[in-house]
C-alpha cells in the first residue's frame, strides 16, 4: 500500500535579514509569495498531500493570504519564534495518529521542484531510511547548516554556521531544509530537542542527532541541482532565486521551440505556457498564468500581467501592456496600448496608442469589453468598459468608445477637423503690422 503523505511548511519566522515590515515567506517571485510557490511544489506531488504551514510573525497577513488561495491548506500558529524544531513540534497535534511519511520544508525555499521531492521520497522508501535530510553542496555555503558525515559517510550531525568552527565551515555539503520523516518513528524528538546553542533555539537539525541516538537509521540525499537549494533570506537571495526560476524556464521555453533572443532581459513566470515557434523579443516582462499560442511574436518592450491568452500568429509589440486579456488569432496588437479585461477576437487590428479603459476609480470596479473578429480600432482610441465592438466595426482615429458598436460600423467620436484658411498667414501679417 502507498504511504500517507503530509507536508509541513515553516513560515513563522521574521526574515530578520530582509528588513521589511512584510513577513518573508508573503516576500514576492513572479507577484506570487514564497510560500506559495512551495505550497504549489508540494501540492504537485499529488492531490492527496496535505500541507500545514506553521505561521507566526505576521501570523494574520498569512493566514488572511491562505484563507484566501488556499482553503484546503491547514495552519498552525507558534506564538514564539522559539526555532525550527520549535516550529514543527507546533504542528504535532494535527498530526496525531498519523502514520506515514512527513515532507518538512521551509517556506523560503521557493525554487524546490517537485521532482525533487519526489526523488527524496523514493530514496527514502527504497533505502528503508526513518530520516532522509535532502542535501546537497554549494562552493560558497555561507549560512548554511553543515553536514557532518563520519569517516564511513554516515550522516552524524547538522551544525549551524553560528556554531561552527572554523573547519567546520570549511564543509560544502549542506542541509536544504527539506526532509523526509518516518513520522510514528521520529515525532519523539519534536518534544526532546534541547536549545543550548549559540542562538537559544530549537533547532530543527537536531533531530538528526536525536535519531541516531535512539537508533533510527538516517540517510542524507543529495540533491545534485544546487540552484534549487537557494533559500531566502535577504534581498539578495531573492534576487538571486529570481534569476534562477527565471533562467530555469526560458531553458524550458527554448528547448520546447519558442525563440528568445535575450535572456539577459527576459523575464517570463514559470506559469506561463508558450507554444514553439513563439518569438519572445528583448526587454520582455510576463508574469502570472498566461497562454500564449505558438507563432506569436511578443515584444521587444511588451508586458504581460498575467490571466492572457494569445491566440496563434497574434503580434504583441513594443509598449504594450496586457492584462487579463483574451485574444485569439492572427490579431495586433503592435504598439503603446493598454488593453486590460477585454475579450478580443481574431484578425483585429489595435493601432497604436489605443487604451482600453477598464477601471472605475470611484466604484474600484473593473469591467470588460468585448472586440469580435475583424475590428479595426484607430490610433489613440479609448474604449471604455463596458463595450462591444461588433464584427468588423471600425473605430476612427481617436475616438472615446463609450456605447456598443453594430457590426460594419463606422464609429467616430472625436471633434469634426475644422480648417481656418490663411489662418498663419493672417497672424503673420499682423505682426508685421504691429512692429
Ligand atoms: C535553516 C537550517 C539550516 C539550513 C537552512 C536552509 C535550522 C536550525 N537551520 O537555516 O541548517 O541550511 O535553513 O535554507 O533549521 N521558522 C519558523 N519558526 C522559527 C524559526 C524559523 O517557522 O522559530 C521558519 C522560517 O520562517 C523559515 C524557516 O523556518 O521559513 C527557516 O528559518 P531560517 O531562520 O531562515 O533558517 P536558516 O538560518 O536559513
Ligand atoms: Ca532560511
């Protein structure tokens, strides 16, 4: 029979080291938080796997963040930031009775994939291991907990940089965080773990300890992928996770087919999915969830904020901005437009300068337009939600859109161009006179 899976996600502690009002698994990759990002790893594995996030500091912004993304995720609060060991033993009375497998991970560990874990979890049932640390081996392991393997390779202990000595912090191999736990095997140590060390806490890698002396077997795996291994705990973690979870999906972008031309200025959230013989120009920036077809081309200088679909062959070019939007073929959108909640169809055509007005500063309500096949909106045109341009209606340079548009229309909403002859002349003459 397969064993039970549960998580538990620790992110209740301050991030000190970011220096921000905000706690630090809510700190944002992509405009979607830490935690999120390995809630959404571990939820992966399979639907059954159960998560418990340990909250604290800034307990009620993050549980305000969960209630609202993820019901189906449980919480538990540590009053005190007493330590990661500290922070586990929180969760111990939801899982009483529990007698399968617990997956610890740390909420600022946001690059961990899924196949990762799966892996930790086959070694740990294959090698009949109580506790699996996941490991792995970094040139520069400041800040990491060290492993400490006797002369055999047995994983003996975990020591802090805090408490390391000088050869000690010589050691590259270091703990991820992420563990794999026999739970009915290794949840005594949640209540045994002492605090005598350089900061006063429970340290979490004590178990390890605590399992080889009450003769559990413990086994590290070491995870080869080190870029995945990043935690954050400062700005410059942060930015650097970014540019790992970026690089890491324009590779899987550009082995699927889809040109880039500069991943030095390219940024694209692994939640968006592009199709081959994609185009992604220089200075491009796509967040969130987004479906673009195959054979569009996007940028250079293109935005996308997530919720859009592009259909095949559609252009998106420079300046523009999309957000929820909907597109399907062969449309342009080329240049210096803002189009936000609107549903656009095939073969149209925005010219440049077009914004589709969709908010409501008053009411703080956003509404939709709607652009059926064909349309073909001039230059500097505002479309003003909600709207609908029927069929093959054509919208006149610089019109204010505010009423629905009938199919093969011709729609103008601008001041009629008025002449004056020798209006230039005239003035020039006066002048003239005057001096
Ligand atoms: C921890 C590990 C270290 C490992 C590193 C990997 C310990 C003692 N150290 O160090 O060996 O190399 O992660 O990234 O476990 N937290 C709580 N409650 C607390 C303290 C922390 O929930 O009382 C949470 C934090 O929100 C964070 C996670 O635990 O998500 C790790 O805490 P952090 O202080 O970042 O530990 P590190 O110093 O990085
Ligand atoms: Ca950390």
């Amino acid at each position: 029979m397969e064993k039970e899976v549960k998580a538990i996600i620790l992110g209740a502690g301050k991030g000190t080291r970011m220096k921000s009002t905000k706690p630090k698994v809510l700190h944002e990759i992509f405009a979607k938080p830490l935690l999120s990002w390995v809630i959404d790893s571990i939820s992966a594995l399979s639907k059954k796997v159960e998560s418990i996030v340990v909250i604290g500091h800034g307990a009620h912004e993050v549980e305000e963040y969960l209630n609202h993304n993820y019901k189906y995720v449980k919480t538990t609060l540590q009053k005190e930031q007493l330590g990661t060991g500290h922070a586990v033993a929180q969760a111990l009375p939801l899982l009483a009775g529990f007698r399968g497998l617990v997956i610890i991970t740390c909420g600022d560990t946001p690059l961990i994939t899924t196949q990762s874990l799966k892996s930790l979890i086959k070694y740990h049932l294959e090698h009949n291991s109580d506790l699996t640390v996941m490991t792995t081996v970094f040139d520069n392991p400041f800040g990491y907990g060290r492993i400490i393997r006797s002369a055999k390779g047995e994983i003996i202990k975990i020591v802090e940089e805090k408490d390391a000595s000088e050869s000690t912090k010589e050691i590259k191999e270091v703990n991820t965080g992420i563990y794999c736990l026999e739970w009915t095997k290794i949840k005594k140590a949640f209540t045994e773990l002492k605090n005598n060390n350089s900061q006063g806490e429970y340290y979490l890698t004590d178990i390890i300890k605590w399992a080889r002396d009450n003769s559990c077997r413990v086994l590290g795996y070491k995870n080869p992928d080190n870029r995945e291994m990043q935690g954050i705990n400062s700005r410059s973690d942060l930015e650097k996770a970014f540019q790992v979870m970026n690089q890491r999906h324009l590779d899987s972008l550009m082995d699927k087919g889809v040109t880039i031309y500069d991943r030095n200025s390219t940024y694209i959230s692994p939640e968006t999915i592009i199709c081959e013989d994609s185009v992604i120009f220089p200075n491009t920036y796509i967040e969130g969830r987004n479906y673009i077809s195959s054979g569009c081309k996007i940028g250079p200088m293109a935005h996308l904020r997530g919720n859009c679909e592009i259909g095949e062959g559609s252009k998106i070019g420079n300046f523009v901005e999309l957000k929820n939007a909907k597109i399907a073929k062969k449309t342009n959108v080329c240049h210096l437009t803002y189009v936000g909640d609107a549903k656009i169809g095939s073969c149209v055509n925005i010219g440049a300068g077009t914004i589709f007005a969709n908010y409501n500063s008053i009411t703080k309500e956003k509404k939709l337009s709607t652009v059926a096949d064909g349309v073909s909106i001039g230059s500097n045109s505002v479309i003003v939600a909600p709207v609908e341009l029927k069929e093959d209606s054509f919208v006149a340079a610089l019109s204010c859109i505010t009423k629905d548009v009938e199919a093969d229309s011709l729609v103008m909403n601008r001041v009629p161009q008025k002449e004056i002859k020798n209006w230039v002349k005239n003035k020039k003459e006066k002048i003239d006179y005057e001096s």
